[in-house]
C-alpha cells in the first residue's frame, strides 16, 4: 500500500514540486491550496502524513494542525514554514506537529525527514512489549487506544506522552538519555531544547506517580536522563 500524504501548500511551485520528488519515492500526493481546502481533503480521506505550510491565506497552519488535533486526529504533521524562526517552531510543536523544516528546504533533508516520520510511526506501531496494554504497578497504558489508567484514574494521553512512555517501558531498568528519547520521539535534531523531553516527563509522573516530587518510577539519572522501573523503587 503506498503511503498517503498530503500537501497544504499555497505557493503552487512548491507544492508541485514537492509532489514530483514524494510521487518518485513512492508515496501518493494529494495537495490542498489552502487551510480550509486542507482541513476539508484531511476529513474526507485518509492520510499518512501531512506536509503543512505555516503561512496560508485565511486559515493558517497552525490553526489547522490544532483543529485537526482538536478533532482527534493522529496523523503525523510536518510543518513548513517561512524562516527558521524558533518561535514558529515551538509554536509548531505545541499546536501538535511532529517535525518542522524551514524554507527554503533542501528536498533531500524534506525526503530523509518524511522517511523518518514512517519509520517512528512503524516502531510505534510494533508490538515490541508483546501487548497494546502495558501494566505496572497498579496501572496500564494502551498504546492503539492512548487510553491510560493512572494516579488519579483513567485519562488520555497525547501521542507524544504516548510514545515517551513506550520509550521509557521498552528500556525499563535501563538509563535512558534526552536525546535517546528526542531520536526515538521526534527525530534529529529537530527540537530547540532538551528541556522539552524533561517537561513531558514532568507530565508523565503527575500521571503515574503517587507522589511526582519523589517519583518510584519515572527516575532522574542526574547527568545522564532517566530511568523507569515498573516494579516501583523509593527515590534514591
Ligand atoms: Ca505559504
């Protein structure tokens, strides 16, 4: 089955380019002009990715990403945008995305990222803990549902929190590092700061962790990264 991706892209010699190169590796291009066009094309179909400009006429990337996060949508989401701008990076991130790339682009970097995309959508998608529901202690993390049951009772997660933790549980017992973590999560060197990976966990221990201030899970490896044991372990 070929790859499903979609192009929302006003300026039509990129985005006509972009579906040249993406058509010659294989994939299937649908392109949308605008946000709105965007949003409609992402509802009626089914895509495997979306290739989103920032700057649109009327509704803008961002705003499209959000909808289509507000909406419940997973599909993974590369930004474009103008500059290599930090805030519209982080913007991008915090809207939903899951890698960026500035103009303007060198096509290869654009095809090694999509590829990349792919790749952490299959290492997601396996069934390396040989469950879709993962137990600790007294609670379980569905990675198909984003459904988990926590310190305080059943909640969802986002896909990011999802994937940390799959991260974190596939290497329980063992020291994880930030950046082992931003490769497996978004791909290189694409995020401004490993701080980023140490707010998620912020997040991940007031889920799991009866007391987040002195984590028995979640650990801090000071200097290193961090740590999970599923067995439950006092804070050293
Ligand atoms: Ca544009």
């Amino acid at each position: 089955m070929k790859k499903k991706i979609l192009v929302v892209e006003d300026e039509e010699h990129i985005a006509e380019g972009l579906a040249l190169n993406l058509e010659a590796e294989g994939y299937e291009v649908v392109i949308a002009g605008d946000g709105h066009a965007g949003l409609d094309m992402w509802r009626q179909g089914t895509f495997d990715l979306i290739i989103l400009d920032i700057m649109l006429p009327g509704k803008d990337g961002l705003e499209v990403c959000r909808t289509i996060r507000a909406e419940t949508g997973r599909t993974p989401i590369l930004f474009l945008t103008a500059r290599d701008r930090d805030e519209d990076r982080v913007a991008g991130f915090v809207a939903g995305g899951d890698d960026y790339l500035a103009k303007p682009f060198n096509l290869k970097e654009l095809l090694l990222r999509v590829a990349a995309i792919f790749r952490r959508q299959v290492w997601y998608g396996t069934d390396s803990l040989k469950t879709n529901r993962y137990q600790f202690a007294d609670y379980w993390v569905d990675f198909k549902s984003y459904m988990a049951n926590g310190a305080g009772g059943e909640m969802e997660l986002s896909q990011k929190e999802c994937m940390i933790f799959k991260f974190l549980a596939e290497h329980a017992g063992e020291v994880v590092t930030r950046d082992m973590i931003l490769d497996a999560v978004w791909g290189y060197n694409v995020y401004p700061s490993s701080r980023t990976v140490d707010n998620f966990i912020v997040r991940l221990r007031k889920l799991f962790e009866p007391n987040p201030s002195h984590p028995r899970y979640i650990h801090t490896m000071h200097g290193a990264g961090y740590r999970f044991t599923p067995q439950g372990e006092p804070d050293a």
